[in-house]
C-alpha cells in the first residue's frame, strides 16, 4: 500500500478536542504516515482530547491497533482521552478480539464522540 492511499483531515473543536479523520486505508506502510496528524504541536506529544472518526475508513490491520494503543497510552500520560466514532464493524470486531474496546470508548457518530458543549450559567 502507499502512504498515499490515506490522508487524515483534522481540527480542533472550541473544547480544545483534537478530531482526526483518516481517509483510506490503516496499515504497515501508512500508519506512520498518518502519525504527524496525532501531534499537538509539542513535540512527539498527542494533543490530550482526540476523537478519531472513522467514517471513510477502508481498511486497517494490526498496525493501526498498535497506533491507537500507543495513542491511548500518550493521552492517558497527558490526563486524557481517545475516543473512537464510525468505527466499521470490521475495525470494531478487531478492537474486540485485542481488548481495545475495553480502553477505547466507540461512538455510532462523531457528534456523539464529542463532549457535550458547556454552557456558561
């Protein structure tokens, strides 16, 4: 596969909330592609609070397992979260049999992923 066949779309929400949308395929040769779209701008640090939505994902192996583990691990040191959406069941059935699912929340939407906005009194 070529690092080309995925491209991940980002912004950050006014909660400070790191949304990331990979486009293709997650596997051995784009995972690291796809690695720079993790970064809060501190370095090697990921940004605390990140949703992934995987609405227009086709594929993903165990490398992408091993990046959301490792995505998890940095938020967790950083007191903060991964939260997953429009996960395929395919992606999903692999999170089951590895345990992710255990550690990594899935939503059937983004806007459900998402913490509800806070209202001011």
């Amino acid at each position: 596969m070529d690092a080309s066949l995925l491209t991940v779309s980002q912004h950050t929400t006014a909660q400070g909330v790191h949304v990331l949308t990979p486009h293709g395929e997650i596997d051995h040769s784009s995972v690291a592609f796809a690695g720079w779209a993790f970064d809060s701008g501190a370095g090697d640090r990921c940004a605390p609070c990140t949703v992934v939505d995987f609405e227009h994902v086709t594929f993903m192996d165990s490398s992408g397992l091993h990046f959301l583990l490792y995505a998890y691990l940095a938020a967790q040191e950083s007191d903060g979260w991964i939260r997953l959406a429009n996960v395929p069941p395919a992606v999903q059935r692999l999170l089951r049999i590895v345990g992710l699912d255990e550690l990594l929340p899935t939503y059937a939407t983004l806007q459900a992923a998402l913490p509800p906005e806070i209202v001011a009194p």
